[in-house]
C-alpha cells in the first residue's frame, strides 16, 4: 500500500490518502479545499471507496460532502459525534469565525465499538482513541505499518483538550493503552504537523514522557 498526506485549510489539517495495488483508496479526514484534494485523487489516478473520518471537528470536515458525492462513496464516523456533522456548533465550525458554518449529511456508517474492519478490499483496524473529541479513533494499517491518528497523537505534542467533550485524563490513557503498544516502527500519521513514529514519541514526547497511569 501506498500513502500521502496533504495540509488543507485555514488550521492546516492534513487530509490522508491509502491506496492499494488496484488503485483503489480510502481518503482520510477531508478537512477543506475538496478540489484540491479531487485534482490529488484524479493525478494518481486513484478509485476513491469511502472517507473516514477520525473525528468530527470542522478542521476534519470541511470537504466531506463535496468528495462524497462526487464519487457516491460513504463516510464512516464514530456514533459518539454521530450528529456533529451537521451542527455546527458540535463540529466547532460556529466557534471560529475564520470558516464558514458546516452543516452537512450524516455519515452513512457508524462506527460503535472496536474492530477490524473491511471496507471494500482493505483490512484495518479501528481504535477508539478518544480524549481530544469523545468519538475520537485511530485507523491502523498493519500491513503498511502506519497508523491515522487524528488528533490523538502528533509528533512532540498531543491533542488539545480544551474544546467540548475533551478529557486530557482520557486522551492519555487512549494514547498510551492503544498507540504506544503498537510495534516501535509504525508511522504516525498525525492530523496536524509531520509524521513520526511510536518509537519517537515513546522516547521523546514530552506529554507522555514519564507519565504513569
């Protein structure tokens, strides 16, 4: 499998892209400039499957709707924001005034519990990381050894806490009891900022250094 990322946005969200030996793709947190994103798909001449979501925050968002129906494929969001993606208050859009009001379709699945899923061709797993958003999740890819954090995990940093729902308790313990205990090597491919490693953050982090459950 093969993978990219790119920042979109006025916040710099990085939307994710996975694809297989088919060409098939799943797209990972559309967050804005959904043409940007269509050129990216159309230049790798990708076949886009569905779009998952790791949380429902506008910075995540934003085009959701624009990619969804311009390839009639289905979004997959956590059933604890199951309603954030057409409030906008829940998905923060109302709070910042540098974007406008997101107010979209729900999602076509959602996700309640832990588990390896199938969609299409593709094999993952799905964490439930929560702590940044109450609905928060991680897709891990084992077999292209990268897991899509969200903004769970980033290099040096974790997710803020401060906006409804979050709990930095929480956020910990999600971090620590489903990512760092993946193998020492996975890519982290965070939802703001570069990418690291689980071996990087376990040795470096400052927010998770030395912390004890």
């Amino acid at each position: 499998m093969e993978w990219k990322q790119m920042a979109v946005g006025p916040v710099q969200a990085n939307a994710g892209l996975i694809w297989n030996e088919k060409k098939e793709a799943l797209l990972i947190d559309p967050g804005a400039e959904g043409g940007r994103i269509k050129r990216k798909i159309e230049k790798l001449e990708l076949k886009p499957v569905a779009i998952l979501l790791t949380h429902a925050h506008f910075d995540h968002i934003g085009a959701v709707d624009l990619i969804r129906e311009a390839y009639n494929i289905p979004v997959y969001l956590h059933k604890f924001e199951e309603k954030w993606l057409s409030d906008a208050s829940l998905n923060g859009s109302k709070l910042f005034p540098i974007v406008e009001n997101i107010e979209g379709k729900p999602a076509d699945y959602l996700i309640e519990n832990e588990c390896d899923m199938t969609v299409g061709s593709f094999m993952f797993s799905v964490f439930e990381t929560p702590g940044h958003s109450p609905g928060s999740v991680s897709f891990y890819f084992k077999e292209a050894g990268i897991v899509f954090s969200g903004d769970a995990l980033f290099a040096g940093s974790i997710g803020r806490t401060d906006l409804p729902g979050g709990n930095h308790k929480q956020l910990i313990e999600s971090i620590h009891n489903r990512l760092l205990v993946l193998p020492e090597q996975t890519i982290v491919a965070s939802g703001h900022g570069p990418v690291t490693t689980i071996e990087d953050e376990m040795a470096g982090n400052p927010f998770l250094n030395g912390f004890s459950l």
